[in-house]
C-alpha cells in the first residue's frame, strides 16, 4: 500500500514524527533549519487548502510536473533532495520553532477537515490535473521528504 495522509494511519505517523523534532534537529542536507522546514510544510499544504495561490508556470515545467507526479506514483518513489520550489514557499527567514510547529499542526488538521469534506482543487500549477488520491499520496511524499531531512 502506497503510503497517503488519507490513510488516518499515516496521518497520525506524520503527526507522531514532528512532534519528535526539536528546534535543534538537525538538517542531513538543505539550508532550512528544523523551524523553517515547518514553515515550508505548512505554505505547502496551503496550496491544497486553496489560502496560497501558485501561478501558472511556463506548459513545458508543467508538463514535466505531470510526469514527475506520474512517475512518482508509478514507482513510489521520493522527491529529491534541493528540488527547486515556486518562490511563494520559500522559507528563508528567521521563524519561531514552536509557532511553526503549532502552525503546521493546525494546518494538518484543517487539510485532513477539508479532504473529509472533498474540498481539494482539481487541479495544482505543478502537477497538473489533481485527483484526491494524487493530494494525499504527494503531500505525504512532501511531509515525509523533510521529515527525512531532519532524521525524524
């Protein structure tokens, strides 16, 4: 089974693995620390809340976005490590530890309310064409790469 943040299993693991993480975890690569990863984590998930709007990337990035989800899916495998990401997401600014955690904590729950209710877009500038096991197979895949990243 593909791990998803629709399965309520791997919801709750994500949970337990960023609440093991510390202002002071430290990162295997990339130049958030443990505070700003959450933060990213948290404007990420937004875009599937519909609070933060990406805009629409030039078709050809797109159409490499469509095969990087397919093949993704078709091979369950990772995202890379210092993939490039849409400027909005950026995370390089000093953030409290504890509110960005709080804050994806939140934000988690609120994704979790809005998948229940099948209010995810259909669509996302990157990837294309969303289906709601598309949202819950790659944000997990998103959550559990920074996890990763900080040994949790």
């Amino acid at each position: 089974m593909k791990k998803s943040l629709h399965h309520r299993l791997f919801f709750e693991e994500i949970m337990m693995r960023i609440a093991k993480l510390s202002e002071n975890s430290p990162g295997k690569w990339g130049k958030m620390n443990a505070a700003q990863m959450l933060r990213h984590c948290d404007l990420v998930l937004q875009i599937a809340l519909k609070k933060i709007d990406i805009p629409k990337i030039n078709p050809f990035l797109e159409a490499i976005g469509a095969l990087t989800k397919k093949e993704m899916q078709i091979f369950n495998n990772g995202i890379p490590r210092n993939m490039p990401t849409f400027q909005k997401l950026i995370v390089n600014f000093e953030c409290d530890f504890n509110e960005s955690k709080e804050g994806l904590l939140k934000t988690l729950e609120e994704y979790w309310f809005a998948y229940e209710n099948n209010n995810l877009p259909g669509s996302h500038a990157l990837f294309g064409s969303m289906k709601e096991k598309d949202w819950g197979f790659l944000e997990y895949k998103h959550l559990d790469h920074h996890l990763k990243q900080f040994k949790v």
